[in-house]
C-alpha cells in the first residue's frame, strides 16, 4: 500500500471520530481580483458559461484560480473547520462548469427555460447524447489534495437538477436525458474518489424546486449516478441562494423521499427557513448535513445561536449523524462576513461538543 493511501485511509477514519464535524456546503466567496462579484450579484445563476465575469485573462486565469483556491483553503484551516472544500473558486456557479463541459451541448446557442423564480434564463441546449467526454473536476480534487491534510469534500451538479436546467432538442424525453446526465455524473464521482477525495456531495436544489418530476424520475437518476459508487456521498437539497431567494418555505416538498436513496448523508438548510427539525426523522438512516448559518442576514451570528440552532437538531437527530454546515454555499456573502459566521460556526459547535461530552441531548419522541 503507498505512503498516500495510508494517509488518506487514516484521514477518513480520523473524520468518522469526530463529534459533530463542521464543513461547508461547497462554495466560498471569491475574491474581488478574480471575480466581478458585482456582476455575479445582478444576476441569477449562470446556467450557460459567463467567462465575462472573470478579470483575469484566459491565459493567467488557472494560475489565479489556484491562488484563490489556496486562500479558500487556508480560511477554512484557519476558522477551524474539520472538512475542507476547494471553495469552487474555478466556478461562474455550482452547476454550469461541469453541465457545460459534457459532450451534446451546443454552447454557441443556448436554450431557454424558466428558473426557479419564474423567469426565462439562458441553459445549455441539448443536441445530441450527453456523454462525459473527460474528467471535468479531477485537478481541482487532486489540488485540494496535496494542499490539505485535513479531509476533503468535492461538489457535483446532480443530473435531475442538470437536466432541468436544460433546453432538450434532442431527447424527447427528460427523464432519459437525466440519465445520461446521471451517467456522465456517476463516471465523475468514481474519479473524484480515486483522486482523493473523502466525501463528495451531489447538488440537487432542483428536486425542491420541481417535486414532481423529482418523486417521477428523480431517484432513478440519482440511483444511476451512485451506481458502483463505495465512498461517502451527500445530497444538498435547498431552497436557493438567500441572495436570489429571500422568502423561503418553513418545510420541503420533497426530502424523505431520500431516504430511499444510496446517498448517505443529505444536506439541508434549517436556519434561514427555521426548519421543524421534526422532518429529519424521516431520514433515519442517513447523516444530516445540518445547515446551522443564515445567508439572508449579513449579521456574524454569536457562538451561542449557533449552538441553539444545533441543539434544535439534535432534538430529532443523534449527534452521530449530524454534520454541521451553512445552510448553502458562501459564494454571495462578503468574505469577511463568511469568514465571520464560519468561525462562529465552529466555535458554537464545539459550545456543543462540550455539553454533550456531559449531558447528550434527549431526543423527542
């Protein structure tokens, strides 16, 4: 067995021994060097490439992705967080750098369909069969990899949310387009795994948005895109970005419905829509990735919040199977407010940690 494996062994059992590990969603904020981050803001999402947004030249644009990846990495550490992501600070949005890079699109005419807010966007028009041409996320894992000894999570668009975001002009069917989105996803994942990584997270905020189609096809295309896949995996299932979305529903129309899946651990946001805990007991084979931060307020929640909004979840979850996060991703927040509400993110769990090293938590019912 190499060097490496052993220490990538010893990190996933070190991860499995902590009490209530803190991570993030996926996203960090990019810096204001790399990014038009007022561009970003004026605007939903980019489905299709937004290669507009970035101030530095094509040439140069990699080298400065790393660089900021770094500083991403080197927060996290620094806030004390015990599973580091890349920041997806090489991403115009959590979706399109993957859904954009797959094999059946024609980028230099987009499609159209309507967001979750009701408007017309830009996505990717569908021409032919989506097929993975290359590992799209691959360097990114490895860079991560070499620059953190800590564990480490990677993010994927899921292929239920890719395929709503499409224009089919070739399928004639969703569903069948979702599953070579779940194809393309699955060959993904498995090298996401092999290059290192501990836990990789599917994002699926599309089967909130459309449950329908979600309770239709949605675990069908998730099952294919988990298919032969042994390491640890996510579901993120949220609301939207507080940036784009200030009012949020108090419960989900569609979350129990994965427990039927082969993810283990499913992400959700409680904070900003006050959650009822009581809908994770729903999933009561699966870790919570409990979203303990509210992205619609610039105000740096107290350790003390932090803590009650964990103990909140606790009352319906074991402390074993929780994991705590932001309810989504950073991207939109100022960077020294994300920094701020990840350190008390940190700080309020490990309030937590002490109490229940003397008195766990009493679950209802």
């Amino acid at each position: 067995m190499s060097s490496f494996a052993v220490s990538h062994e010893s990190l996933i059992v070190a991860a499995s021994k902590v009490l209530l590990p803190t991570c993030l969603v996926g996203s960090y904020p990019q810096p204001d060097w790399l990014i038009d981050r007022e561009a970003l803001t004026k605007q939903m999402p980019p489905r299709v490439r937004a290669r507009e947004l970035w101030r530095i030249a094509p040439q140069w644009l990699e080298q400065a992705q790393d660089d900021a990846t770094l500083l991403a990495i080197r927060d996290q550490e620094r806030a004390g967080l015990d599973i580091i992501t890349d920041g997806e600070q090489r991403r115009e949005s959590y979706s399109n750098r993957f859904a954009t890079a797959l094999d059946g699109i024609d980028l230099d005419n987009p499609g159209t369909t309507i967001n979750r807010s009701g408007n017309p966007v830009p996505v990717p028009r569908v021409t032919g069969r989506i097929t993975r041409r290359h590992p799209v996320e691959v360097r990114d894992v490895e860079f991560l990899r070499r620059n953190t000894d800590r564990p480490i999570k990677m993010t994927v668009p899921g292929p239920f949310t890719m395929a709503q975001q499409a224009q089919d002009d070739y399928y004639g069917s969703a569903e069948a387009m979702a599953m070579d989105y779940a194809a393309a996803v699955n060959a993904e994942i498995k090298d996401l795994f092999a290059a290192g990584a501990d836990f990789v997270q599917i994002d699926e905020p599309w089967m909130q948005a459309r449950p329908d189609d979600a309770r239709a096809y949605g675990l069908k295309t998730l099952a294919r895109a988990l298919e032969g896949v042994s390491g640890t995996t996510a579901v993120h299932i949220c609301f939207g970005y507080a940036q784009m979305v200030s009012e949020k529903p108090t419960g989900y129309s569609f979350l129990s419905e994965l427990e039927h899946s082969a993810a283990q651990q499913i992400s959700v946001e409680a904070a900003q829509p006050k959650l009822d805990g009581a809908v994770l007991k729903n999933l009561p084979s699966k870790t919570i990735i409990l979203g303990v931060i509210d992205l619609s307020d610039l105000t740096i929640e107290t350790p003390a919040m932090v803590a009650r909004r964990i103990r909140a979840g606790l009352r319906h979850v074991p402390a074993e199977r929780v994991v705590v996060a932001p309810d989504c991703g950073l991207k939109y927040l100022p960077r020294d407010v994300a920094y701020g509400k990840m350190r008390a993110m940190v700080e309020g769990t490990a309030l937590v940690r002490g109490e229940l090293v003397s008195a766990p938590i009493p679950a209802i019912g």
